[in-house]
C-alpha cells in the first residue's frame, strides 16, 4: 500500500477505474439518473449509509430477462426500512417500475438488482435528524459466479466462532454486515465453503448470506424459528415447494424450531439457501460427514423444482397469490 500524499486528477481517476470490475448500470437518487461511467458509481462520504450503517438493502435476482421474486424483495426492503424508521419517499409499485426500467436499459437478462436506501447525507454525526431527504441506490450488477462443485459434489460448512448480532433484528436487512464478513472469514480460514452461526443456546441459526435448513433422520424437514434468522426469499419459496415433496413422501413433516448442533451433525442433509444459490448441499459440516457424504434426494428434487420455478411456462408458478416472475417489459 502507497500512503503517498500527492494530488490526483480526473484523467488518473478514469485509467484507475477502466481496469476495475465492470457494472453495467448504476442509478442515484442524490445524482438524479444513471450512469454507465464506474467513476460516477458512487455515494456521498457524509451519507449515513457509508459512515454508519445507517441504512438497507436487497438483492433480486434477473433470469432470461425475469426478475425472480421481484414481490417478496421488494416487501422485505419496505420492511427493514420502516423498522428502523426510515420514511420511504416512493411506492412499491414506483419502486418496482424502476427495477424493470433499469434492468431494460441495462440491456442484460440476466444480473443481479442490488438496492440500498439511505437514511440520507449531509452530517458526519451518527444523528439521524442532521441528514437530508433518504437517498436511494440501485446497481445493476453481474450474477455471482457459483462453483459447480457446489451442486456436482456438495459444500463444506464449519461453525462459526462469530455469532450473528442484528442490531435491531435478524428480520431487518441493514448494511451492517460485519458479523457476516467475520463469518465468511472463518470459514475461508477453516478451507470450508460457507460458516453456520449458532445462537446462545447452541442452536443452529443462519450463515452470513444463506438460510440454513436440514433433513433429520426421520425425513423432517426443519428450519430455525423464523424469529430467529432474516427470513430469506429464497426458504420462504422452498416452504412452499417442499410441500410437494412432503405429498410425494420424499420428506416426512415440515417444522419450525431450535436445531441443536448435535442434530445438524446427524442430519441425512444439510440444505443452503440464498439468491443466487437456490438451494445447495452440503456434505461436511465441522469436518464430519453429512449422510453419506453425497447431495442428497432432498437437494436434488428441491433444486429441481427451482429450476422449473425459473422458467416461464404456460401455467406461470405463484407464491403468496402472486407470480414467481416479473418479466422485464
């Protein structure tokens, strides 16, 4: 690292920019528009959301020109708002039109949304009441590469040494994100793929950006109290859709509650969701060996059933009485 002190100027700043990651679109509230140019993707220094966190954010996922769940992210962002009393200056439906308009104008079909409010800029202070109106930012960016092994041979998992420490409620997704990162960093260290935080009874509870679930050797499929973890988009779909699995006989029951780490560690499977990832397996958890060490029949008809949910088709699929895709007209 260069703590050079030397002046900078806009032709150097461009040539740095031109060689970092590619965005294909950004759009500011504070700047008024979009803009392509990465040098322009940026937020105020004195915006709460930078200095102190004060702020949220979603992710919704674009598919073959599709946003996937668009609804439900869309009513969690309302919902982490308001919980940390941040008044929203437009609708869900405005909201909405604007993912769509973005998404079209990036010229992709398939990104990833991501779209934070601020609680606004205008003090370096950790007062809400010095800021300005809320700001909002929209990135359209690349989907996250997945490693295939992922789903060909199944994921590792440890436990973290980091809890998960909301600061006002896992329901909320705000941009404090530190534990997350200290999550993933233990697990990067451990040489596993994802890290699975407990809660202070020992209970299993979420990883830092996945909700976790597992198959027990009855065939119940179980998930942590919802209370307990954010309630991701992705497991609240799966809710539904092993439905169909409990009425084939694939899965015995579904329940909700605590899941002792000795229970993780007997599970027939381990299951990971997210956005990006769907569902995933994993196979080895705290080094010991999930089931029989392969993906599971669980994994495998329940990944079966997202990748039929992502696809248009005549008979479009629907959760909460509403549809599964908002195609990008």
């Amino acid at each position: 690292m260069n703590l050079e002190i030397r002046e900078i100027g806009l032709p150097e700043a461009q040539e740095k920019t031109a060689h970092e990651k590619e965005f294909y679109l950004f759009y500011s509230t504070y700047l008024g528009g979009f803009t392509r140019d990465r040098l322009l993707m940026t937020i105020p220094i004195d915006d709460h959301i930078f200095h102190r966190g004060d702020g949220v954010f979603d992710d919704a996922l674009c598919i073959n020109g599709n946003y996937y769940l668009l609804n439900e992210h869309i009513d969690r962002f309302f919902f982490s708002a308001n919980a940390i009393r941040i008044t929203i200056p437009f609708s869900r439906v405005e909201l909405k039109r604007l993912l769509i308009k973005l998404g079209i104008l990036s010229g992709k079909k398939d990104f990833l949304a991501r779209f934070f409010l601020s609680r606004g800029h205008g003090s370096m202070s950790v007062f809400p009441h010095e800021v300005n109106s809320p700001n909002l930012y929209v990135l359209i960016d690349r989907v996250p590469p997945l490693q295939d092994r992922y789903y060909s041979e199944g994921m590792t998992a440890v436990t973290s040494p980091t809890p998960m420490r909301p600061p006002v409620s896992p329901q909320v997704k705000s941009v404090d994100y530190l534990s997350n990162a200290l999550m993933e960093l233990s697990a990067r260290n451990s040489g596993a793929d994802a890290a699975i935080a407990l809660d202070a009874s020992g209970n299993i509870t979420e990883g830092s950006n996945k909700n976790v679930a597992i198959v027990d050797g009855d065939g119940v499929f179980r998930f942590p109290p919802p209370e307990k973890i954010l309630r991701g988009t992705t497991l609240m779909r799966a809710l539904e859709l092993v439905e169909n699995l409990r009425k084939k006989g694939i899965i015995t029951d579904i329940r909700s509650g605590d899941i002792p780490i000795i229970e993780a560690y007997n599970a027939k499977e381990i299951l990971l969701f997210s956005t990006s990832l769907f569902v995933a397996p994993v196979v080895k958890y705290d080094g010991q060996i999930v089931g029989d060490g392969k993906p599971g029949s669980v994994w495998k008809s329940l990944y079966q059933l997202f990748e039929k949910d992502v696809k248009p088709n005549k008979k479009s699929s629907v959760f909460r009485g509403r549809g599964v895709l908002t195609p990008l007209r």
